[in-house]
C-alpha cells in the first residue's frame, strides 16, 4: 500500500468509499457519525483536493481507502477547547479527519494513520463515541483519550485522542 494526495479524478471512488463507510458504521453500531448528514459531502473533498489535504491510499492501482491530513500549529479549531481532561502537548500537531476504508483489506485505516504519524510525530484524531471500532484502533496504535471536543456538523460529542 502507498499514499498519495488525492486528485479530481479520485472524486467518485473517495464518494463510493465514504458510502461504504456509513453503511459499515451503521451495521457496528455506529448510525450517527456520517449517516443522516450523508457525510462528507462532496463539495468538501473538492476543497480537501483543491488544498492539497485530501489523501488516498492506494493498493495493486486501486484507491482503498481515503482521508484528510493537515499539520501545523492549531490547525484545527474545533480543538482549541477540551472538555473533561486536556491535550498531551502543545505546538504544532498533525490532524487525521474522514478516514475511511472500502474494506477489501485489513490494516487500510492501520496504514493511513501511521504514515499520518510519520509525517509529524504528533497526530490528534476525534472519532464519535460510538465508533468503538476507530477509538479500538488508535488504543492499538498507542493514541491517548484525552477528552470531548465538539465539532461544527452536528451536536454529537466527540472522544478527542493524542499521540506524541
């Protein structure tokens, strides 16, 4: 597997992806995160490509699964406040959002979220309370609970996690 940004060409595969992702949310238990908001909505992977944020990763020539990377001091503001505990360290930090898998494969969102990590050594990642199946991963990956934070989309909290 490798990883590249994603272009406009991807457009329809990462929108194919994003559907099977909420399918497979909903079926583990997990029916609020993406489902009744259908998201991310497109016009939004537009923008992700447009600044070079949006990713995909790649297996044998086929995009397998997608997510957005960005790194920098505070660069996402919807982190700024913290509820219920506090981040683990300041300064810059990369962020990993609408990671998904078309789930042809084990290890896809494994593999996305450790090249994220490589790419900075300091990664924060939210996920939806209920979405056991990400906040299992990034234990296993040695991520850290650090708290709720609330993000802009809907009024669900969100677990926040850290790793340095």
């Amino acid at each position: 597997m490798h990883i590249r940004q994603s272009t406009e060409q991807d457009v329809e595969r990462i929108m194919q992806i994003y559907a099977r992702a909420r399918e497979f949310m909903a079926q583990t238990g997990n029916p609020n995160q993406w489902g009744p908001t259908n998201w991310p909505p497109e016009q939004l992977i537009h923008q992700d490509i447009a600044q070079g944020k949006g990713y995909v990763c790649e297996h044998e020539g086929s995009v397998v699964g997608v997510f957005f990377f960005d790194q920098g001091l505070d660069v996402e503001p919807t982190y700024a406040e913290i509820d219920d505990g506090a981040w683990i360290a300041g300064g810059p930090y990369g962020v990993v959002h609408r990671i998904a898998s078309d789930g042809s494969m084990r290890g896809i969102g494994q593999f996305c979220i450790e090249w994220a990590f490589e790419q900075c050594g300091h990664l924060r990642i939210d996920t939806h309370e209920d979405n056991r199946v990400m906040q299992n991963l990034l234990r296993k990956l040695g991520f850290v609970h650090c708290g709720t934070i609330y993000v802009y989309e809907d009024r669900f909290p969100r677990l926040a996690f850290e790793k340095v």
